[in-house]
C-alpha cells in the first residue's frame, strides 16, 4: 500500500534533522521547512516529531509519545504546547491541511475504541479540533482521515518499528501552481 501511494505522491524524502539543522543553522529562516526545523530543534522535539517532503507537500509526523497516552485519543497535557507552537506556524499558511491518525498493528482491546480505525479517527479529530477550537486554525482548511494500522512508515516487526507507527500527521498540501 505505502508503494502505491508513494508512486502516485511521488518518492517521499525523509529528511535528517540533526544533519540538516546543523547544516543550515546559519542560513535565513525563510521556506516552511526551515521554520518547521528550527521549532523542532529549538523545542529539542527531534526524537518525537519528523518532517517528511514529498509532492504531496510536508508531512510533520507526530509519534504517539508526545500527544497521547497509550491506547488513548485524549491529547496529554504536554501536547497542547506542542500543537500551539506547530500551529503558531500553520495558521498563517495559505494551504490545506490534512490530519492522519495512524496506529501500529496490534489490535487495541478497549470499550472504547473497538477497533485502530476508531482509534486513529478519534486521534485525528482530537489533534483537529484542538487546531481549529483553541488553536485558531481557519476550520475550512482542515480535514482528518484515519489508517489504522495501514500506513506504516516502519515495519511493525519490532516494539521500535510499532512505535514509530503510531502517529499523527499534519500533512501540509502543497498548493497546485
């Protein structure tokens, strides 16, 4: 599935924040990919958040540890800091933005969330609606979308690669020229 969409979206390319970051320290802020790098740097957010580009635009994985607990949609409290200084930046952009839930493949036993479809849902709504209601995103911007388990950036073979996988995206829509 992650060939196809990578095919169609073209090849995505991860970038290495530490080499990047100290790379570029000194050039200008001036494209969103530098500001998004110099917040996660500067937050020393690069162990739970990693930008993705690609022609889709840019993707900010946010892994799990950072917005929720486990099992949970309910953010944690640290990520209302988190969501606010990423949305500092977001809402002054003239794109789209789509927010993708995503869990890893174990199956979640909970009343609550039956499912890793309802739990990556509830995920991506909960990072949405706190973008739009406290945050001030302009709400006709925003969409969500829930995978589940079916779009993994790693393989869900190890304890590392299933946390890795679970994440939300705030995918940045490249505008069409």
């Amino acid at each position: 599935m992650m060939t196809a969409v990578g095919d169609f979206f073209g090849s995505p390319k991860v970038v290495d924040l530490q080499t990047e970051i100290m790379k570029d320290m000194s050039a200008p802020a001036g494209t969103l990919k530098d500001e998004l790098e110099r917040l996660i740097y500067e937050n020393n957010y690069a162990a739970s958040i990693k930008l993705e580009e690609n022609d889709r635009g840019i993707t900010i994985h946010i892994m799990e540890n950072i917005l929720f607990p486990s099992g949970s949609a309910d953010l944690a409290f640290g990520s209302i800091s988190v969501l606010g200084k990423l949305a500092a930046i977001i809402k002054t952009l003239p794109n789209d933005i789509r927010i993708e839930g995503h869990t890893d493949n174990i199956p979640i036993k909970s009343s609550v969330y039956p499912s890793n479809w309802h739990l990556s849902v509830a995920r991506a709504l909960n990072t949405a609606y706190n973008l739009i209601e406290i945050e001030k995103v302009p709400a006709d911007k925003v969409s969500i979308v829930g995978y589940a388990e079916y779009q993994p950036i790693q393989p869900n073979e190890t304890p590392e690669g299933r946390s890795l996988n679970r994440r939300v995206d705030i995918v940045i829509i490249k505008k069409a020229k």
